[in-house]
C-alpha cells in the first residue's frame, strides 16, 4: 500500500513474543481473524485463505448489524494478507487492509495498514478516528489470544 496516501490511513503494529509461523494462523484462519479483527460486540469473518477469495465481515450487537463484502488481494504465505472491503453502510465504498508478519527470530511484528482513499473524501477523517483506536485494543487481543492459544 505504498501507493496509497498516509494522510487518509494510518497504521498500526505490535511485536508478539512468538515465531511468525505461530502467529500466521490468526491471519490466515477466519475463525481465529474473528477473534481480534475489529472486536466485539460480535464479528465474524468468512474467507478462503488465498488471491481472490470473497471476503465477508458479519457485526452484530444491541442496536445494529451489517454485513461488509470484499475480496483478498494479496496472500503471500506466513507474510501479507491484503483486503480490499466494500462497504455499504456507514462510511461507503470501500477502504484497504493489510496485515503484514515481519520475522525477527523469535518474535513477530505484526502491522496494519488500513487507508481510506476510495472512501468519499468528506468521510475519510471520521472514518481515519473511527478505526485508529479500534486497532490498538484488537493488536493486544491478537497478543493476549497468541500467547493463550497456542
């Protein structure tokens, strides 16, 4: 997402005291991606791990429920995973996610990118604060659910 315009995204990262092959699964595997993508209320997360697949979010609580639709753009094994999501409600059209695994012996980094380019220009900031503190709080659980899991 080099391309992309960081004033319209922002990103995220955590180093996880794990090898990059046990942190993988949790990017790879909807289930375990469910548990610390954009936590509760309640979200789940269906998508087959390669180029291309169709990639769906499912959120629900007390007062609202929606279904965001997308597509994997990038796959690169025990690396990079990319999504492309189209959004219908709040913010429309859609914005890019990354999550990239950089090795560094026994730890892993693990950064989101998440930019708002395609969404409408006078959405972009609410969108940028909207989601920048929802990463920090899902980093720590994809921290705490490696370190319990696995």
């Amino acid at each position: 997402m080099a391309d992309k315009n960081p004033e319209w995204g922002f990103d995220r990262s955590l180093v996880v005291k794990a090898p990059a092959a046990q942190v993988w699964p949790h990017v790879a595997d909807p289930i375990r991606l469910s548990r610390w993508w954009c936590p509760p209320p309640t979200v789940q997360i269906d998508f087959e791990p390669r180029v291309g697949s169709p990639y769906e979010e499912h959120y629900s609580d007390h007062s609202y429920e929606y279904v965001l639709t997308g597509e994997i753009t990038v796959f690169e094994e025990r690396r990079c995973m990319r999504i492309l999501r189209r959004t219908n409600g709040r913010f429309g059209r859609s914005d890019h996610v990354e999550i990239t695994l950089q090795a560094h012996g026994e730890d892993t980094r693990v950064t989101i990118v998440h930019c708002f380019d395609d969404i409408p220009t006078e959405r972009r900031g609410e969108a940028r604060d909207f989601f920048a503190d929802g990463w920090d709080f899902s980093l720590e659980l994809l921290r705490r659910n490696i370190l319990r899991t696995d």
